[in-house]
C-alpha cells in the first residue's frame, strides 16, 4: 500500500486522467454521430469508464459538450504579437474561437445547443467559458481599452456562436471582421454609427 506523498500524487491524477478520457470520448463520439444521439453511457464505455464515474463529472451531456468546447478553447493560441495590429490580433481571436468547431458541424450544432440550455450543470461552464472568451480578448486588446469595447466585443462573439447553426462560417469570418473594424477604433477616429448606414 502506497504511503504518503506519491499515493496523495496518484489519487490527484486520477480525476484528472478520468476528465480527459471522457472529453476524448465525448469529442469523439460527436464525430462519429449526432448530438441528438449522443448519450453518457456511449461516451463511458468509449471513455473505458463507468456511467457513474462519466456523471461524478458531467452531470449532462449538454455539460459534457460545453467542457468540450472550454477544452478547446483553452487549447487555442493567444493573439499578442505586438507588431500586428490590435485590429488584426482582435479579429484573429474572434476567428479562432468561432472556428474551433467550424470543420465539425456536428460539434457546432452540439456546442449551440449545449451552450442554450436550462439545464444548471451548464452555467458553471457558460461562466468559465465567458471567463476564456473575455481573457483571449483582453490579451489581444492589449492595455488601455475601454471596457465597453470588451464587452461588446464578447456580445459580438456570443452572437456569432448562436448564429454559426444558421450561416456559413466564411459568413461568419466575414461579419466579425466587419465587426471588429467598428468597434477596434484607433484613439481619436470616430467609429461608424448605425445611423451612417
């Protein structure tokens, strides 16, 4: 029996393996299937864990979908290089956190509906992820930014996560990029008003 400091070591590493084999596996079994289809018990088996170890973490499969996605999001780098632009930085984190799914419609589908649900095991989730959201932004704001640029920033990127179910990604890329050219202004440039248009 293991005593002390490396048993304390394993029991730590435990739930941490057991989280990242069912990611893998809910990840994977969105690949090969549907949302609607997917269930925790297919993603146990897959993950080599029992249904009851998959819900000690995910209590939903909605939450396993929005784990998901934080994961992936977390995975993502951060746009901080100061010789581009902070228009180019901005609009390169809106991309990569909007196109993190874009080549998995099914995962796109799941991510939206995971994300809308009323289901409380996906709040906590929704929080980190707007947490994650609100960070990658900041560091590719840089200092000085108000924070009303950030925070229409972010309805800006929630909206293009609601609306990827019902247009094209290029769409998307599209209108985020138009987006971020009207609210990243340049200190003294007045930004286009809705009224102008």
């Amino acid at each position: 029996m293991a005593v002390g400091g490396t048993g304390a070591r394993r029991s730590d590493r435990r739930p941490r393996q057991t989280i990242r084999k069912v990611l893998d596996a809910g990840l994977a079994e969105l690949r090969e299937s549907s949302y609607a289809n997917l269930t925790m018990r297919a993603v146990a088996a897959r993950a080599g864990v029992s249904p009851a170890s998959a819900y000690t973490y995910f209590q939903s499969k909605s939450a396993l979908v929005a784990a998901v996605y934080l994961r992936l999001l977390r995975d993502l780098p951060l746009h901080t290089d100061v010789n581009e632009t902070t228009r180019t930085r901005v609009a390169a984190a809106m991309w990569d956190m909007a196109l993190v799914v874009a080549e998995e419609p099914e995962l796109t589908t799941a991510c939206g509906a995971a994300l809308m649900a009323d289901d409380p095991a996906v709040a906590p989730l929704r929080e980190q992820i707007g947490h994650e959201v609100s960070r990658r932004l900041g560091a590719a704001l840089g200092p000085g930014w108000s924070r009303a640029v950030k925070s229409t920033l972010q309805m800006t990127f929630a909206g293009a996560l609601m609306t990827a179910r019902f247009v094209s990604y290029p769409e998307i890329a599209g209108q985020l990029d138009e987006a971020v050219g009207l609210i990243v202004v340049p200190d003294g440039q007045a930004a286009v008003s809705l009224r102008e248009r």
